[in-house]
C-alpha cells in the first residue's frame, strides 16, 4: 500500500511536468487516491491498536532505584571506612586498594540490575477483547492463552511496599485443576490490570450447533 501511494505521487509529478494542461483533473484524481489510500492505512491501523486493550510487562523501576541507592551508600561506606583505616591506597596487582572496592561494587550492581532487565524482557501479557496471553521467555519463547471459559479465579497480592508504590502480582488460576497457577509479576496498578482482566474474562461466550 506504501509503494502504490508513493507510486501515485511520483506519477503525478511525471504527468504535471509532461502535460501542464490538464493539471486540475489529474491533480483531483491524485489527491482524491491519496486521501483515500491514507485513510484506509488509518483504519487499519486503529483497528490493529484496539484489539489490545491492556499490554503488561514487570515494572522494575523501584527496585532499580532501590538497588542503585543501597549499592551507592554500601559503597560510600566501605571507602570511607577504607580511606579512615588509611588502607585505600594500598595496591593489589599495582592498583589501589580503593579502586578494587569500587570496581567490585559496580560489578555486584550490574549483576543485580541485569536480572531485572531480564525479567521484564522475559514477560509480556497481552489483554485482548476476548483473552489473556502470558508470553514468557527470549531465547525460546513460550506462551499461554487464557479465555473466559477457560478463567478460573484470580487474586491480587501486593505487600506493604507494594501498597505504598502500587505494584504487585496477580495470580490466575484457570477451571483445569492440574493446571499450576499464572503468575503476572511486578506489576504497576495491579488492581486496574485486575479489573480490565475481570471484566474481559466475564464476558459469556454463546456457541451456536448446526442441527442436523
């Protein structure tokens, strides 16, 4: 659809300089094509918009800045401590004492932010007007539907911190009894995210059977 609109409009600039006398009607039916080629690229587009009505993933925002903030004062601290005891500058393998600690706290703080990043890169939930996909993974991917005879019952937990930063989890539990619960962790407004999923997942599904 984008080669065809940009096809049009080449041409037009082709037939204007080749034959300036019917400008009006080519420019009509031109700007006629464009206008109608562009509102069909937004119909579509809205319509591939809003049949997501919720898109979930980990939110690791506060635990980011809680475990950048006590990586930071733990080692404010040990250097201080270092530099009070007058053993900063002591070298190990011909470096300072004092760049070892820091350079070991930067690796203790890359270790604890990546499995964050992995755990939001690894979860993503998709609410659609008629189910819940849970997609887990990176590498390999897997994912699980969920849809309103399916649905089985579902709880929010969120503790005290939680409660303060409105984040938590939802635990999905479907009618199959051998099936283990769905987890969607760390989420932000998880009360609202509930509400959407309830609302989508009360909704009756009618089968209609051919007679014979």
């Amino acid at each position: 659809m984008f080669i065809k609109l940009l096809s049009t409009t080449t041409n037009l600039f082709r037939d204007l300089a080749s034959s300036p006398n019917n400008v009006n009607s080519k420019l009509k039916y031109s700007f006629g094509f464009i206008v109608s080629r562009v509102t069909v690229l937004t119909q579509v587009s809205s319509v591939s918009s809003s049949s997501v009505l919720w898109l979930g993933k980990p939110w690791i925002l506060p635990s980011f800045l809680l475990r950048t903030i006590v990586t930071v004062i733990v080692a404010v601290l040990v250097l201080w401590l270092e530099f009070f005891l007058g053993i900063a500058h002591q070298s190990i393998l011909g470096v300072p004492l004092a760049l070892w600690t820091g350079l070991l706290f930067l690796v203790i703080w890359f270790i604890s932010i990546l499995g964050l990043l992995l755990l939001r890169a690894s979860n993503v939930y998709i609410l659609r007007n008629s189910s819940l996909t849970i997609k887990r993974g990176i590498i390999t991917t897997s994912s699980f539907v969920i849809s309103p005879s399916g649905f089985g019952s579902m709880e929010v937990i969120r503790s005290l911190s939680g409660r303060i930063i409105n984040m938590g989890d939802i635990i999905i539990r479907t009618q199959d009894p051998n099936d283990t619960d769905k987890h969607l962790v760390m989420l932000r407004d998880p009360e609202k995210a509930a509400g959407q999923i309830r609302e989508v997942m009360s909704v009756p599904i009618f089968r209609t059977e051919k007679q014979a």
